[in-house]
C-alpha cells in the first residue's frame, strides 16, 4: 500500500541511476555512510556523476572506489582532505576532478532549503573567506551575509537505522547526520537499514525521517 | 454521460476521494474538503498530512475519545493511524512548500481560469483577515484540488477570468470540482472534464471562462 | 548543573517580561498552548507587547485575556479569525491592536531562520497576494520568490510534555507544533510541562528541543 | 605573576578549561582544542556540542568500547553521557551559526590584531582546501577562543595585524591562547592578559600587533 518500495538487494535499488546524475550521499566519515548503495552504484555502472557528501572518500572503498573508477565528475564537500582521502587527492591534483568546496553548515542549510522550497538564503558564513568570493552580499541589521542557493539531488543514497513497512526512518546516535536532510532534497531517495520493521513498530514522536520522504529501502 | 442532477456534497467529495492517487500524501483543507477523507477506500494507503504537525492522521476522535493534543488544521479532535509521524511547524510546511505533498484539496471563494486561487479573505473593509496555511499549501502541493459550488448565492460564477477577491496564490489551481461540473486549468485554457445536471451548452452560456 | 532553571510557579519564571517586549507564544489553537505561563503574564503586568502567536486568542482566557487587558500592541499571527475570537475581534475593529498577518509557514519559517542565524531568504508563498505586498521579490530558476525577514522573540513562552533535569524537551502529538522552533529564536525561552524527570529519562534519539534552548522550566 | 617558562600544550589546555563558565555549551575543534577536554572539572556543567549532531557527547571511547556509529568531529569514537541528545546536519549547524553556543576553541595559523581567524588553508598552490565546520564555528559561537603556539616553526608570529593565509571568519576571535601569552582582542586592539616564561617588553618586541 505504501508507496516507499522495499528491496532485498541493492542492486535493484539504484539500476535507475542515470549517467549525468547529482548524487547525495549521506553520512560523516563512515558513520551514516551507505556502503551497499555506493557499492551497487559502482557495479551499476552511471558516470559523469556529481557527488554531494561530506568527505570524498575514505580508504579505497566507498565514495573513493566510485572516485577511482573516473565516474565523478565533480565533488561537493565540506572536507575532502583526510589521512585516507588519497584517492580523492590523486585525481584532484591531477585536475581529474572537480570540487566545489562549502563550509559544512551551507551544505546542510543549502540541501535543507532545497527540500524546504526556500529560492535562496543570507548566511552569515564564509563572508570575507575565498568560499564566498564572486558571490552577492547584503548587510542586514548591521551583519554582512552572503546569498547561497539550494543544492538538490537527483538521488539521495542515505544509510539509517531501521524503517517501518510505511518507510519512516530512525537513525543511530551520531550517524544520523546528513542522512534526513538529504532525505528532503533529492527526487529520489534510496535507505539502506539495518532492519524493517511493521508498521506501528516506530515511536510516531522519534520518527526522524517521515515516510513522505523516502522512496527505495533496501534492508543489508 | 452526466448525470441528471447537480451533486450534493458528498457526492462531490466522492468524485475528489476517486482521483486521488493511491499511496498519495494528501492535505485536506479546514471545512468541506475534510469530508473527503469519508471517502478515501481502505487499503488505497492514502496519507492524510495535518498542518500543525502530522504524518497519517486518522479520522476524527469519537466521543468521550478526544485528545486535546491531537488535533487538525480545523483544531478538532482526531486520531493517530499506525505508521503516524509528529513533526514540528517548520518542517512541517517545510514540507509543504518543499513539494512533497501529492495533492491538496482546499475550498474557494474565486477561481480564475489561469489557476488563481482566492479564498482566505472577501476584500470586505470590516472583515477581520486570516490566512492561515493556505498560502503554503496552494503554493506547495504538486496538484491543487479546489472544491466549491460553480456560482455563488447571488448567481456569479465563482470560476472567472480574473479574481476579484484577494489572492492566495497565483496559477497554483489544477483542478475545479464543483456541483455542476469539473473542470481542469490546462495551459491552454479551461477544459470541461463532465457536467452534472446542466448541458455543456449552457455551462458555455453561464461562464466567461468558457467563452474566450 | 544545568543552565536550565527550574520553577514550581509560573510566576517567577515570568518576573523579568520587560514593556515592549516580543513574546512569542506556542500553540496551535488550545494544544500546546502555555496556558500557565500566559496567566503567569497577565498577573506580572509587562505591557506594549508584540506578540507572536499563530492565533490570535480563543474565548476569554490566555492570550483573549491578554488582550482584553490593553497589554498587546500587537498581534503577529496567521489565523486571528475563529468562532472564538471575540477579543480580538473587537479590539482590532476599534483599532486598539495592531495586525501583521502572516502566512502560518512563514511565521515559523522567519523564526527557524531567527534561530538558526539566517539574516533572510527567499520564499515562495504568498507572491503575487496582499500579504507580499511592498516586500522585494526575485526571480530564482524560473520562480518568483519574495524576502521575508526572521522573527525574533525576547521571550518564548511555549508548551511542552516532558522535561529532564537538564532542560531537555519532549512533546506530545500535535502539541509539539510550534514550541520548537520558537525555543530556538528567543532570548530568554519558558517552558511550561506536566513532568520533570530525571537527567537519563529522556531517550537521547528523541529529544525535540535539546537543553541548549531552554532557559526555564515550570512544572504544572 | 608569570610562570617561568613557556606553557606545555596540556598546561595550555587547562587555563582554556579554567576560562569556560560554568554550564556553558561548547564546541571544541579538532586536534589539540579536543584536550581541553581532559581539564574540565567534573560538577562544572559543561556542555559539549559536536557538530555532527549531538549534545552533551562524552570523553573518548575506551579500547573496545568503540561505537560506529557514535564520533566526534574529527571521527573519533566518543561517549554519550545521561542528558545527551541527537540531531541532524541542518539542525547542528542551525545552533553553530544561530549563536546558541557560549564558546568555541578553535587552532589557527594566523589570528589578525581585529580578530580575523585563518584556520583552513595554508594558501599553496598544491595544497587540497578542507574547510570543514571551521567556517560556521568561527561566526556562530558567541565567544571564540583560538589555541595556537605564537610563533611558527620559521619564527614568524601567528597574531599579526593583518592574516597573509585566506580567512575561515572576519573579526570573531575573543582570546587567543598561546604557550607565550594570553590575548584579549578587544574593540581598542590587543591587550596582553598574561605571559609565560617571556617578559611584556620581550614580548612586545616580537609581536608588531603590541607596538601599533
């Protein structure tokens, strides 16, 4: 009856990623990260991709096996640069691959907007840094913001903690992190959970992510 | 073939429960678009979106039920199904506005043919304004149902070329449902959908917006 | 420990309401409403007030009562019309309240950006109504949009279900509405709630508003 | 009276500690801010934030103890103590930037006589940008507090009257903390709270921003 759709594989979940695609992908470090996503998104095969996440890529797994593979175009991130990020250091410094760099908070309040239907926003960070070179300012009430737009997803890959057969989503301590936001600002959204549950079997007062919001949820 | 006779109300409501898409997150607006959740099919996996705050909102609370932290748009008494969520005001029409919702169902004082909705205030000089949630919803749901009688008590036609009424939004209408006819706002222009207890013909003859 | 001060009577909590000040009030229609806390108000004596509140008053207690006493100067709300608003009604129709008439997504909208340091954005609803009026539009990626600005509170007097003695709050159902985003755009934040338990009692997933905005807590 | 000799980095951690009030939120960076930590009196109050969503996070977790899904900012297993509370991205950088947090401590490789932070890049051609939540904390919390050694390994200052690396925020550091001197950065310029192991005049000697 719901409309969310429930998969035992990854694979199936994500076959219609297309080449080309703004792909956001949840988590912080490895927490939250949806590791069977990202590998099905590998096998799958989509290129030319645009990747919206907090880090590019740990290791050589994840994020940095897509990276590796030239299937991404361009990365969006707040901190690419880890002592594992080595993938990502490669092929940028090669110049093979793209990266726009947003303070941590604007990709969260851009990805938050998009999903909120805000046009765009005046933010106080990063006025006066490069990160806001080119971009409009305003003075309001004496504070100088800059004017930062929404950043929307095609797809969403987010990792959560269990979901109920209606598709609500509750995460775990920390690795909740980007996981709703996003959740609320791609066109389609895949979670991969630890578990499924029956409906009536989620607290309605701690949902974090409401059904509403997510299409695909694989069970790994 | 239409039928012989204006809708009643219900029936109206029928017609508007009857194309709402299975598994659609729905709004239902305060006052006659209510009574359309009366007529949703069970199993149809219909969710019902409260603006103060809710996800799968049940039907209203029975007697000696009623819970007074749980309540619609309309302040009345309901009721929570399994697989319900809470959330506050600003995600909720975060939610709104964010084009999440598949349908909202909202009463009118005046449609336009080009999709302007007016119904939150008469103009009146002494009428005390209120807006409430209706400008988000007209604004944010992928599809806006408005339900309304076609003419108004002094017989004008309620559906107009252009509002003369304060808006709610502009171009937002997809969909008229009224007692004598429904009718879509496509872009090029006003589609008689079906008509009930009047000819085609004379709806033609009683409203501008089918006459340019 | 905590920053949070706890109160047995709705009184104290409410002594230092300046003249003039913004007071936001949670509640949507009677659920969540502070009722104790308003009263608290009405017996303190602070006057001029701007208050913000998504009605404006029902029957002849709470915010009625406030009003019917000359101590608003101001109402800024989304739905002052009701079967029940007889108070206000008269008041603005003798001209003795000012009205700013909000679309309902923007007050809570211009107060989550109060709280979250957001010096105004751009926001779809109402464009091309009365309610835009005057304000400045733009248009983003083929939509009109129009600036709204955030709404501030010097006190928040809101309505919650539990606390913990760290100033941590749940809510219950529909009643949670606005109480958390105004306890984040206010000064000085009031909270009214049936229960206070132990630090440990709340479960850390679903804490709605976390101790950090809540500045008082009066049990009733 | 100034001690003899220049502060260890865990002496300067414990006077960063001694300065945070009592029931204070705080959020402290990554690297050698984390320690300060270890110097918070128990009974004090503190609150600790981190920015990948939660509040009142614990001292780091014990070998085996570790949890996945519980790090700090700097992606290191922590603790959740009673009292604690999750949120997501939007809503953790919505308290950083909406200035609900009393303090934070923050590294830095310049710190300008005006309070200018340049924290997340060194500037070099080759160099691979990180920015992090530097950005957001450096203009969000109310004070700003900066650990830094005064001087770099070639000898140069780190608190100069104008920053050469690109900035992290414009005029948001409060004090400034080094293994020389404490700096108040006050609206009439650089007052010196204190020395270590270094006399006022020496000191005034090596720092331009002491002889504007």
């Amino acid at each position: 009856m719901s409309r969310t759709r429930f998969f035992d594989e990854a694979g199936a979940a994500v076959a219609d990623v297309a080449d080309g695609s703004t792909v956001l992908v949840g988590g912080f470090g490895m927490a939250g990260m949806p590791v069977a996503l990202i590998d099905a998104l590998i096998d799958q095969g989509a290129t030319d991709l645009t990747v919206v996440s907090n880090n590019a890529g740990n290791g050589d797994t994840g994020v940095a096996a897509l990276l590796a593979e030239g299937r991404v175009r361009k990365m969006v991130c707040s901190f690419p640069r880890q002592h594992d990020s080595w993938v990502f250091d490669g092929l940028y410094r090669e110049g093979k691959v793209e990266l726009e760099l947003v303070p941590q908070g604007n990709l969260a309040e851009r990805m938050r907007a998009a999903g909120a239907g805000i046009g765009a926003f005046f933010c106080p960070t990063g006025v006066g840094t490069p990160l806001a070179e080119g971009k409009e300012t305003r003075e309001i009430d004496g504070r100088t913001y800059v004017l930062e737009h929404p950043i929307r997803g095609d797809v969403a890959l987010i990792g959560a903690h269990r979901a109920d057969r209606m598709g609500n989503l509750v995460y775990r301590k920390t690795a909740r992190n980007f996981g709703p936001v996003m959740a609320t600002a791609a066109t389609t959204v895949v979670a991969q959970v630890g578990e499924v549950v029956e409906v009536g079997g989620l607290d309605p007062e701690a949902v974090v992510t409401p059904s509403i919001y997510v299409d695909r949820v694989v069970t790994v | 073939m239409s039928p012989s006779r204006p809708l009643t109300k219900q029936k109206m409501a029928a017609l508007v429960a009857r194309d709402i898409p299975d598994g659609a997150f729905v709004n239902l607006g305060i006052g006659q678009p209510t009574s359309v959740a009366d007529h949703l099919a069970p199993g149809t996996g219909v969710v019902l979106h409260t603006e103060n705050g809710m996800l799968n909102m049940g039907p209203a609370a029975a007697v000696g039920e009623e819970d007074p932290d749980l309540t619609n748009a309309g302040k009345q008494p309901v009721t929570e199904l399994p697989g319900a969520s809470y959330f506050h005001h600003a995600d909720s029409f975060a939610m709104m506005r964010g084009g999440h919702l598949d349908v909202c169902v909202l009463g009118a004082f005046q449609v336009s043919a080009t999709g302007d909705l007016a119904n939150w205030h008469t103009g009146a000089p002494d009428a005390i304004p209120a807006v409430g949630g209706a400008m988000d919803l007209a604004i944010g749901a992928r599809s806006v149902f408005v339900m309304m009688t076609l003419f108004a008590k002094d017989g004008s036609p309620k559906l107009v070329p252009e509002c003369t009424y304060p808006l709610t939004g502009v171009g937002c209408v997809d969909v008229v449902y009224t007692d004598l006819a429904t009718f879509d706002l496509t872009p090029d222009g006003v589609v008689v959908r079906e008509t009930f207890g009047i000819t085609p013909a004379e709806l033609a003859g009683r409203l501008d917006v089918l006459r340019s």
